[in-house]
C-alpha cells in the first residue's frame, strides 16, 4: 500500500544576525545575514517534511507532536524531529520511497546547497540520494518571501507500508 503526505511550513526572518552566520535548511548550515524566528532551529524544509510524512501515515501533524509550546523543543535540531517522525512511521511498518522539497526564497541563494541538503534528506529518512529532490524558487518579488521577510518550503513524500511480509 502506498501513501501519499504533503507538508509546507513558513518561517519569517528576524532583524538580526544569526548568531552563528548561518541558518538550518535542510538538515544544513546555509550562511545568511538574518536570522530565522523560530522555537526550534527554524529549518522550514525538515519541518515541511515532518509534515508531509506525518500527513502520509495519517498521525496529524508536527505541532501535535512537538508543540512549539513545549520548552523541551526550544533550539531543537530540526534533524531530531525528523528522526523521531522516522521511529512512528517505523513501528508502523512504512517506508519512505522518495521526497519531493520545494524552497521558497529570494536570499539566501540556495542552489549550491540543494545536493548537499538532498544528501543529508536521504540519510535522515533512509532512501538513497536519488530518491530525494530538492529545488528551490523565488516569487519574483511578490509575497512575503519576495520582499525577503521569511522563507517558506513545501514537501511531498511517497510512504510504502508492508501489508503482507513481501513488501
């Protein structure tokens, strides 16, 4: 049985630095002159991940598991929260097949971050680098993402549960 999940999750820049000239996207550190607000790290494409994995296997989504209300989460590495979506969709016996992120940003320019980040996806879900895609894009200037307020990302995820022992 396949399943499919979709997730999407926004973040809006802060009027400062980050403190350590970079922010999370993608499982990586992407230099960047603001910082991202956020409880956790602020990494927009492993939280639109979690989304869209929790969204394939039915179990809600990543505010139900991890409430940005919870200071057990503050300045988590996002690339926790994926690992622990990992273990629910494990002890259901789903897979993941492949990923599909979309990054939405005028700056930080993401291209050549994109293989280092699909490198670090795959590891995180446990499929090979060939079955994750990431591509990034900008809103010509329109939007909250065109003035540079934030960052928004989208993800799809293909999930396969074991139904019978062979497959």
């Amino acid at each position: 049985m396949f399943r499919i999940g979709q997730g999407y999750d926004v973040h809006k820049f802060a009027d400062v630095a980050p403190s350590y000239g970079h922010i999370m996207i993608g499982g990586i550190p992407v230099v960047s002159d603001k910082a991202l607000l956020a409880h956790s790290d602020g990494d927009v494409v492993l939280h639109a991940l979690c989304d869209a994995l929790l969204g394939a296997a039915a179990l809600g989504d990543i505010g139900e598991h991890f409430s940005d209300r919870d200071a057990a989460f503050k300045d988590m590495n996002s690339d926790w929260f994926v690992t622990e979506v990992m273990k629910k969709l494990k002890a259901l016996d789903y897979t993941v097949v492949n990923v599909d992120l979309t990054i939405i940003a005028e700056k930080p320019r993401i291209s050549k971050y994109k293989t280092p980040m699909a490198e670090r996806i795959a590891s995180l879900v446990e499929v090979a680098h060939g079955d994750v895609n990431v591509k990034a894009t900008t809103t010509e200037k329109l939007g909250f993402t065109g003035r540079g307020e934030g960052i928004a990302a989208q993800a799809a995820v293909l999930l396969q549960k074991k139904t019978d022992g062979k497959g």
